[in-house]
C-alpha cells in the first residue's frame, strides 16, 4: 500500500510540477506520521534510530532522503526476516532505480503528524533467528507518563522537540509543516488537560526553533472540532 502511495505522491508531484506550479504557484509535501522514541535502556542509540527508520523513514526516506529508497536497515531487516519465513522474496517491495529517482525529492516541504512518543529497546537476535517484529525493536509506555482518552496516547513534549530535531538532522532541515497535534479527552468544554497539552507541545516545538534551528514552519492542532475516532467512535474528543 505504502509502496503504491509512494509512487502515486510522485507522480502528482511531476504532473503538477510541469502542468500547475507556475500559474499558481503551490507547493506539495508529504505527511508522514512520526512517533517520538525514547531509549528504555540508557545509550541504546541504535534502537532509538533504527525506530525512526522504520516509523517515520519508511515513508519520509524515499522522498527526502539524498540517496531516496526506503531506509537500509527496513530493506535488509525485512528481506532476512521474509526468508526465514519462507517467502520467495521480501515482503517490502523493491523500486527500480528509475523508481527511486523519480520518487526522490518530490515534495516541497515536510508536513508532519505527531502525538506521542514510545520507549524503544534493542532486541537480543541470535544469527539465523528472526529480527522481533521485523523491526528488532520493541516499544512500550512509561506507565508514568500523563495519560490521555486514547489508548497509547501520553503526554511527553519532549518527544515532539526529539521527533523535530531528528527530521531536521536526517533530511537537511526541511521546511516542516506540523499537520496534526493534538490530545483527546471524553467530556467537556473545561478541558484544562488538553491546553496543558497544547502549551507544553507548542514550547517544545519553540525550543526546536529557537535552540536547535529546526526550520518549522506552521503549527496545526488536532483538532477544531471532534470528529469520528476510528475504532473510538465519539467516544474519545479531539476538538477544541
């Protein structure tokens, strides 16, 4: 799906590139979301980018990246974890050369969708064993961080300031749009949880700018009104 996505993106980006941008003068990104990581176990680095890879790069990678594709670490994890599982080939599909160039680049500005953040842990892997979740990274919550109405959903700004940094590292600090933020509640107008969310979010993301130069260009919360939840229905609010 992702794979058809990524070539769909491309393809409008060329047509309106060649058709579209200088009479009206628009641009066109891309919206990855991407999880903030945390290391569960003090240094472990590796885990903390290899999450990143898999998250955030396996959709930003092909696009922003200078080399374009998907990350080497999905592409080499997930074709040995394919052939331990005995499929034919690996079960993330492979672009052409002319795919990964056609692919690269296309986008104008990173637009970027972010709510929470995750512990990350390197999984021992014996030679021959399967990476765990493909990944070889396992995720879990510190129980101790605020919680929200969805599941999963915790309050650590700090994630945010990481996730931006790390974006503005990985891809030669790209102008980044933030699409959606946001936190959910079940009742009602005093919602004093979700403009402590809203503060503590915005001051990381000032924090980004003001002391590691990430080049953020908007800012927009999640959302102005309460929507249908996926799976949560009602049930859960995101609007202000």
């Amino acid at each position: 799906c992702v794979h058809n996505i990524l070539k769909a993106h491309a393809k409008i980006y060329h047509i309106y590139d060649k058709e579209f941008r200088k009479q009206q003068k628009g641009q066109i990104g891309l919206i990855p979301a991407c999880t903030g990581a945390f290391p569960k176990n003090p240094f472990d680095t590796t885990a903390v980018d290899v999450h990143f890879q898999f998250d955030c790069g396996w959709m930003a990678h092909p696009v922003y990246s200078k080399t374009g594709d998907y990350p080497a670490i999905m592409r080499q994890r997930i074709a040995e974890n394919s052939k331990l599982d005995g499929f034919p080939k690996s079960i993330l599909p492979v672009f052409s050369p002319e795919w990964v160039q056609y692919i690269k680049g296309t986008s104008d500005f990173f637009a970027l969708n972010h709510y929470s953040s995750k512990l990350v842990e390197t999984v021992p892997r014996s030679k021959g064993q399967a990476w765990y979740d493909y990944s070889g990274v396992k995720t879990s919550i510190d129980p101790s961080w605020p919680k929200s109405a969805s599941d999963g959903l915790r309050v650590i700004p700090a994630g945010f300031r990481e996730i931006i940094k790390k974006i503005a590292s990985e891809y030669n600090n790209p102008p980044i749009f933030i699409m959606e933020n946001g936190f959910s509640d079940r009742c009602c107008i005093f919602d004093y949880l979700r403009i402590s969310y809203l503060h503590s979010y915005m001051k990381a993301m000032l924090t980004a700018i003001r002391e590691s130069g990430c080049n953020v260009k908007g800012y927009a919360a999640w959302s102005f009104l309460d929507n249908f939840e996926w799976r949560k229905g009602y049930t859960v609010r995101f609007g202000l």
